[in-house]
C-alpha cells in the first residue's frame, strides 16, 4: 500500500504545503515542501484573492501535488471562541474553502488546529513532528523558504498530513 498526503496550512500572507508519501513497511517521506507567500503591498481583500491565485497557480506547477490521494486542509480554529477575533479567521476561513475547490473537493478534507494537535502549544507540537519523522535538514524543499519563521506553516502542513496518515493508513506507528 502507498498513498500521498498533501498538508496545506493556509494563512493569508504565508501559505505553508507539504507532501507526505507512505509505503508500507518504509520510512514517510516528506517533500514539495513551501510557503506561499503574498507580498505586503497587497492589503485586505487582495491579499486573500491573490493567495488564492498564488496557490491555484502552484497546484496546476506541481504534478506531484494534482497527484496526492488526499489534501488535508487546515480550517481556522472555531468562529465561535472569543479568543479569537472574527476580523482574524474569516481571511483564513477564505483561504481555506478556495483551498478545498482549488485542490479538489473530492479529496480534500478540512481538519480544525485542535483535531490534529491536540490542543498543544505550537512549540510542543512541532518538536513531536520533528521526533517523529525526521528534522526539516531531511526533508525536499520546492524552494527555499524566504524567512525561517515560514518554517512554522510547513511544520503544521506536515503534522496534519501526518496526523491523517495515522489516523488512516498506519495502524502501530
């Protein structure tokens, strides 16, 4: 059995994917690792249309990702928690339902930030990513990324395809 995960952490200035590929009884791999990232000149509802555009083109660029058996998609944490302010999630609300049309809705899920980390400190999180498959030094980068705090948005992509393939593909990881 082989599958491919594609994690898409989506954000309004930098867009973060990851490539995840299982084969039974091998190591994950993890490739087509970026961010995408929008310039700061666009502003309020350019920034969301142009990330929009800006993943739409990577996709139709990058066969390995038309190819990935599943995208799992991160949807922002609930409208409904006050310590989240609406004007901050609804972009990324934006962001990641085009995600889902753009990548296909047939094999795209959406996951919620507490589902797959538990509800963890971004920190926690990360180091249980890197303990589990490997430091980011290993993995295959599309570009490099511009800024190493872009790393965060490749860590999560990584830990939700990761998250999925265990919850549904690997039985004693």
């Amino acid at each position: 059995m082989a599958v491919t995960i594609l994690g898409v952490d989506p954000s309004t200035r930098a867009t973060g994917m990851a490539l995840l590929s299982y084969t039974q009884g091998e190591p994950i791999k993890v490739s087509h690792c970026q961010t995408i990232t929008v310039p700061t000149s666009f502003k309020g509802k350019e920034a969301i249309l142009k990330m929009m555009e800006l993943l739409q083109v990577q996709y139709k660029k990058v066969e390995s990702y038309q190819q990935a058996d599943q995208v799992i998609i991160e949807g922002p944490p609930t409208i409904f928690n006050p310590k989240f302010p609406a004007s901050a999630l609804l972009p990324i609300a934006h962001i990641s339902g085009a995600s889902l049309v753009i990548f296909g809705l047939e094999k795209s899920f959406l996951l919620y930030p507490a589902e797959w980390n538990k509800a963890r400190k971004k920190q926690v999180t990360h180091e249980k990513i890197i303990e589990e498959i490997g430091s980011p030094d290993t993995w295959h980068f599309a570009h490099k990324i511009k800024s190493e705090c872009h790393i965060e948005h490749i860590l999560d992509a990584v830990g939700m395809a990761l998250f999925w393939l265990k919850q549904n593909y690997i039985e004693d990881f």
